[in-house]
C-alpha cells in the first residue's frame, strides 16, 4: 500500500516503471507487458533507444551455434573467466556468472523474439580469449529498433524527454515513487529495489 504522504504526488500508476529506453529497458518491457504487467517507460532524451541505438551492435555470445561451426571451443564458463580477470576479480561473481550463462540465450532471444538480424561473423573484442562477439548488420539500431516496433505493436508508449529528479523510498528502502520534470510523479511497484 502506498504511504499516504507520497499518495497526494502519484499522477500516474503503473506495475512495473522502467527507467531508460535502451536495450535492458526495453527488454524488462517487453517482458513486463507479456506478462500482463502496465508499464511506464521513461526516457530523458528526444527519442527512444538511449546509447544502445549508437553503440556497435555487437554481442558477446560463449558456446553459440556460430561458434560451433566455425569449430571455436567456447563456454559460459570461459566468458566467466575472462571477466574476472578483465575485472581485476572487483567483478559481482554471481551478477558475472548470471551474464556469462546467458550471453548466448540472450542473442538468441533478440533473434527469436525481434528477428534481430547478425553477420555471419564472429568479432574477438578486447578482453575475450576467443572470437565470440556477434554483430549485428547495422549496428545497435538492428537490434532497438525491432524492440521499438514490437513494443510499439503492444500499445506501449515511452515517456520522451522525462528525466527522473527524484526518487522516495519508505522506511525499508523500497522504491515508492519516481518524480520526473513531466509528471509530477510515477508510481513503483512496492517490491522495487
């Protein structure tokens, strides 16, 4: 239940409020909506995508069929490796291992789900022991951009130039409500974090 101080400020309420459209937004969005949940996307800038639009479009992906074809030996569990020792062992263990078990799921899923289109070349980026890095054809806007248009087919909307000035939390640290320069207020979920 929402604290009745902040109960005067809540404008807009919503299951789950995303903030930032790039590539982990729009991907818990999309997750959110088919599983039934309203969401409020919010992004600070004039147009959605953030910098996952401009970035290189490229992925890393241990153990993925690509890779077996070109007969690379590859696993989750060298991705995890090299990881660490690129972190100077500063890495989240359990946030890297999380990462490195679903660097190929991951490309697949944006496959699968958004018809992401890759080359049919693997890139070994700095840091990678092995060629495992995806690419996709035209950099990250073959992957935001289907994510936009799916999204988009779903009825979800993002909030553009909506940055976040405050966030309230209660007495157990929970996320309770985000105030933008927009709308006065969003609701957050009570389990948010």
């Amino acid at each position: 239940m929402l604290d009745r101080r902040y109960a005067r400020e809540v404008d807009e309420s919503y299951d789950v409020v995303i903030v930032g459209s790039g590539f982990a937004g729009l991907a818990a969005a999309y997750e959110a909506r088919k599983a039934g949940a309203t969401v409020a996307i919010i992004e600070k800038m004039r147009a959605p995508g953030g910098n996952s639009l401009i970035m290189g479009g490229i992925f890393g992906a241990a153990g993925s069929p690509l890779q077996a074809a070109k007969g690379l030996k590859d696993s989750p569990e060298v991705l995890e490796q090299d990881m660490i020792r690129e972190g100077l062992g500063m890495n989240h263990a359990e946030l890297v291992r999380v990462v490195a078990q679903n660097s190929w799921p991951c490309v697949k899923w944006t496959i699968d789900e958004f018809g992401a289109k890759y080359t049919g070349t693997l890139v070994q980026e700095g840091g990678h022991s092995v060629p495992r890095c995806y690419q996709s054809e035209k950099g990250g806007s073959s992957v935001i951009n289907p994510m936009l248009d799916k999204l988009k087919s779903m009825g979800q909307q993002i909030k553009l130039q909506t940055y976040v000035q405050k966030i309230l939390r209660d007495k157990d640290g929970r996320v309770k409500v985000l105030r933008s320069a927009k709308v006065t207020c969003f609701r957050a979920p009570p389990a948010a974090r």
